[in-house]
C-alpha cells in the first residue's frame, strides 16, 4: 500500500504541482559566475605559467655555471672574455669547454664532458626569449624585456638533439 501512496503522490506531482529547472535569470546568474570563475582561473594560470618559465630559465643558468665551477676544478679557471653583441662566445664557452671530451680517453680531462654533448642550444637576440649571456666568468640570465644575445632558453625539449662530437685536431678552451 505504501508504494500505491508514493505512486499516487508522483502522479499528483507531476501534473504541476511543482516545476523542476532553472529559471533564466537564474541561468543568467550561473553562467556570469562561471565567467567570472573563468577570468580569475586564467589569470593565475598566465603568471603560473610565466613564474615557472623564469624558475626553469633559472635552472639551466645554474645548470651551466655548475659546470663551469667543475671546469674550473677539473681544469683550471674558465675566463673568456665577452664578445658583445655576437653571442658566438656563450656557444664557444659551451662546445669547446664544457661539452668537449678528447676522444682519445689517455688525453680526456677527467670528468668532462661537464654539460651532456646532446644539449644543443641556439643563439638569440630577441627581447621576447629568455636568454643565457656569458659574462666572462659566468653565465647570466637575461629576461624577455631586457636586450642582448645569448643562448635561448626553450621550454619544449627542442633544444636536445644530436650529440656534440668533439674533433681530436682542436685545443679546447683552457689548455
């Protein structure tokens, strides 16, 4: 019998008793919230996103002055000076110290190569691209916003490809 009485109470509720559903003003309200969620999503993803850019930029700086330091352990010293506005100098510092490796083991400098050879990064000028300058000593981070050349820091892996083949015939930096 109770189910007879549920049975009848949904009959008698459908027939409109009651409405179910949003109104339009209240589907107007929902979907300005959702607009409002949405701009204030996007926002904070924007400066997420540029914050962790810089924290890896940072990173790859660090990346190659660790190697310079472990250079500088291995070898000696690594001071080259700077040569302003080419850029040829961070890639020469790069290849020729820091990823070269005599490929006769007896003449290898122990430790080395100091950066992995597959690391292949281009040159830039760009004031929209993150930037690595050599300063003479160091590496340092250039920011979108700020002028000069350096190695272009992507975010994408592009910058990986085929390893770096040190020739036999060359001195490399330091020696």
């Amino acid at each position: 019998m109770t189910s007879n009485c549920i049975t009848s109470h949904c009959r008698a509720a459908s027939h409109g008793a009651s409405r179910r559903g949003f109104s339009m003003t209240e589907m107007v309200i929902c979907v300005s919230l959702m607009g409002v969620l949405a701009t204030i999503a996007i926002s904070s993803y924007s400066s997420a996103t540029s914050a962790g850019k810089t924290a890896l930029a940072r990173q790859k700086v660090e990346m190659l002055n660790t190697a310079v330091h472990r250079y500088a352990e291995a070898v000696r010293e690594l001071i080259v000076t700077p040569l302003a506005p080419v850029g040829s100098d961070e890639l020469q510092v790069l290849r020729f110290a820091l990823q070269f490796r005599h490929p006769d083991d007896d003449r290898a400098t122990v430790g080395s190569p100091f950066i992995d050879a597959t690391y292949n990064p281009s040159i830039s000028a760009s004031i929209d691209d993150y930037r690595m300058r050599w300063t003479g000593s160091l590496y340092e981070l250039l920011e979108p916003g700020k002028p000069g050349v350096g190695l272009k820091v992507v975010f994408d892996g592009s910058d990986i490809g085929p390893a770096f083949v040190s020739d036999p015939n060359i001195n490399p930096l330091g020696s």
